[in-house]
C-alpha cells in the first residue's frame, strides 16, 4: 500500500518548483561560455535537439518513478526493484551526490550573495579592469569571508525546506521562479538596446556547422544531460509529491521548454554585453565574477545593472539549491523516521560542513597540499567528480531500471495516468529510454574515462 504523503497544491507548484530546480547559476554563466566555445548557433541546435531526445526523456522516467513509488530515491527503488538486485544503491548515490554537490553549490551562491552586497557598495568604483577581476581573487582566498556567506546561504535554504513541501518549496518557487524570469526577461530588454545585440542574436541562431567540432558535439550531448537536474532523485522526489491525475509527460515538456528559454535568453542577456565590448567570455566562474563586473562598471547606470545580475545569480542558485536540501531532507525522513525539522537541521549541518573545505580551497586554510596530491583543489575535485562520473552513471542506472527492470505495463500506466495522448508516444519514449539515452550516457562516460576518445576518433575521419 503506497505511502501517504504531501502532495503539490497545484500544478503551478510543481512546474514553478521543477522549473526553478532544472535553471541553476549554469544556466546564466555556464551556457553562454559554451556556446561561445562551440560554434554558437550550430552548436546550440545540437543542444536543443539533445535536451529533447536524451534529457526530457530522462527526466519524465525520474517523475514516473517518483510517482509510482511515491517516496523518495533510496526507497523508491527498493520497493519498485521487488528484490531485483540491490536498487537501493542508486538512491544511496544520488543521496551522497546531492549532498556534494549541494556543499560547494552553496560555496557558489555565497560568492553571488558577497557580490550583490559588493554591487550594491560600488566595489567597482575607481578600479582598472584588472583591479575589478582581482577583486574576485581575493574573495575566493577570503576563508572567514567565504565560511560567512556558505553558513548564511545554506540557513536561507534551511527556511525554506524546513516548512514542508506545500507552505516552504511550493510557497517560494511561486515567488522565487517567477522573479527570476521577471528579472532575466528584464534585463533581455537592456542588452537589447546595446549595440552588440543583433551580432549576439546571428551567432547563437544562424548555424554554421563549419565552426562545430567533434568536441562541441559532445559537449552538447554533456551539457543536455545536465540541464534538466537528472540523475540526481531530485526530480524523482518531486515526482513523488505529484497526484495521480497530473500529465507527467506535459508537465515534464513545459519544464524542459522553460529551462531552454531561460539559458537561451540568458545567453542573449550576457553576449550583447560582452560584443559590444569586444570581450570573449571567460569559462565558469570568470566569465559570472570577473568579466561581466568589468563590462557593467563600463555601462551607464552600472550600480543598478550589476546588482540586479547578481541578485538574478542568487534567485537561480537558492531555486535549484533548495531541491537538492529537499532530496535530502525526504530521503532522511523515510530513512530514519526523523521530524522534517531534524532532517532539515541535519541535512543542512552535514552539507556546510563538507562545504567548508570548499569554501577553503582558494586560501588552502585546510588540506593546503591538496591540489599537489590530486590535481585540482578541493572545490574543483568535488565538483568534478559529481559532474563527470557520479550524476551520468546515476543516469544510466535510472534508463537500466525503468526499461528494463520494471514491468512495461506498470510503466506504462504511470506514464500515461493523466495523459490522454501519450499512449501513442509510448513505444519512441521506451526505444529512447532503452537504447538512445543510455548509448549518449556511455558515450559521455567513455570519453571521461579516456577509454575511447571520441574527439580524436571523429577528427581523424573528417
């Protein structure tokens, strides 16, 4: 008999909360980059027709299991499994990637946090562009700075959560997600009026398939595997708070479109600006922290303009930060028995405190000697090993499990409960589950492990 168990109040809940979970702070600084990298509109076609045929139906298999179990991922697939192998690992390691990924996440948004409080204190004020990029140097080796704004942002998530999934997530994705795109959308309208629009708009657009490499088209398989939160029991947990009645499949399309809007707009958000200077993009946290502080202190009413980026920057992180909390805090409860306070004020305390050798890794205050052991310090190596290899085999483990280990008919049923014309999509949904999804999940998982390097391979043939 299934659970009882707290439901979304309303479908607008649920798509607000899926939304804001799926568009993180990647989608405003890690999506540009890319593109830039990548051929620009060739290379954004791929991730579009990717997104649509290897994350939505990866994503709708995650609500469908949700749903039908209706618990979260550790139970969830222990009891759909039915002694079929021991499932429950992959809910344990979706715990223990989100968990990861939630620590040094929250180190991220504290950057944002420090930096909408630096806005709105003119930090830019009298500086050369290289003293406005240093600025950013000396946050990330700030230990005590650093360990202030993770405790302050992981405390915000905790009062969310800590409510319940209807008066605390639901409540604050109708207000957080919303305000994003207001002030996404927003700013859209400013770039639209700098002169490096209309060349921004032709690169991300205009396909020019001589500029793609075999790189940017696995880069695109990548970045579509992780657009949409998958492979992380989040949007399995979410699914467990959906009705029976609700269109998994229509819900889980809206979800997807909106996450592509959002890094398509933010993508005309930011190049306008970085073409009307004549700038190229800087990867990850530079593009966000250094480059676009330069172009703002540049732009009339930048004051403005740079904190709003930045408060965009922290709505973006707290959305999708607080679905991580929430698997954590569901697992938790079903795991242990525990009052959704105590696992929000356990989760929330085991999460800070992997995040602060995070949050320590520029000023090497702990494991000093860590990146000369490893490689990469210790944020990088966290967020790394999450990246590349836990979240795709999480991935290929769910495509395994829902097509091949459970029964089709189940399936079937709880994918089209609440769809009157899915049924026919069925049999494309269950191909693509059992054989193109998987196959791109390898493919990703090869080309890591340098087992197979595909780049090279496809390079050589042309």
């Amino acid at each position: 008999m299934k659970q009882q168990r707290e439901h979304w109040a309303s479908r607008v809940g649920f798509i607000l909360a899926a939304a804001g979970s799926a568009i993180g702070i990647g989608s405003v600084w890690r999506f540009p980059y890319t593109v830039g990298e990548n051929g620009g509109g060739a290379f954004v076609l791929l991730y579009i027709i990717f997104t649509f045929v290897i994350g939505f139906p990866l994503f709708i298999s995650e609500l469908t299991i949700g749903r039908r179990a209706q618990k979260a991922a550790v139970f969830a697939y222990a009891d759909l499994s039915k002694g079929k192998g021991n499932w429950k690992l992959l809910g344990w390691l979706n715990l223990i990637s989100c968990f990861i990924i939630l620590s040094y996440y929250s180190v991220v948004a504290g950057w944002c946090l420090s930096y909408v409080l630096m806005s709105l204190t003119q930090f830019s004020q009298g500086k050369s562009p290289e003293q406005i990029k240093h600025v950013f140097d000396i946050l990330f080796t700030s230990a005590d700075v650093n360990i202030l704004w993770l405790f302050i942002f992981i405390l915000i998530n905790v009062g969310v959560v800590i409510s319940g999934v209807r008066k605390g997530i639901e409540y604050w994705s109708k207000i957080l997600t919303p305000a994003l795109f207001v002030i996404l959308i927003g700013l859209f309208i400013y770039a639209t009026t700098m002169p490096g629009f209309s060349r921004a708009a032709s690169f991300l657009f205009y396909p020019d398939f001589s500029r793609l490499t075999p790189s940017g088209v696995l880069n695109a398989l990548g970045m579509a595997f992780f657009t949409l939160s998958v492979g992380l029991g989040i949007i399995l947990t979410y699914g467990s708070y959906m009705k029976s009645s609700e269109d998994i499949t229509k819900n889980g399309f809206i979800v997807t479109m909106m996450t592509l809007l959002v890094s398509l707009i933010a993508a005309l958000m930011i190049f306008p600006i970085v073409f009307t200077f004549n700038f190229a993009p800087a990867g990850g946290p530079g593009l966000a922290f250094k480059t676009m502080p330069v172009l703002f202190a540049q732009l009339p009413g930048g004051l403005v303009i740079s904190t709003v980026f930045f408060v965009l920057l922290v709505f973006t992180a707290l959305t999708s930060s607080i679905s991580l909390l929430e698997m954590l805090v569901a697992n938790l409860i079903e795991l242990f028995k525990w009052s959704r306070i105590k696992a929000s004020i356990i989760a929330a305390s085991i999460a800070f405190a992997l995040g602060v050798p995070s949050a320590l890794s520029g000023s090497k205050t702990l494991f000093p000697n860590w990146k000369e052991i490893y490689g990469k310090d210790f944020f990088d190596t966290m967020n790394y090993i999450t990246q590349s290899w836990m979240m795709p085999v999480a991935g290929l483990l769910t495509t395994i499990f829902i097509g091949w280990i459970l029964k089709k008919s189940d399936v079937k049923a709880e994918l089209t409960s609440g769809s009157k014309i899915w049924s026919k999509w069925f049999p494309v949904w269950l191909f693509l589950v059992r054989f193109i999804v998987p196959a791109a999940i390898i493919v990703i998982v090869l080309q890591e492990a340098g087992i197979v390097n595909f780049i090279e391979l496809f390079s050589n043939t042309q």
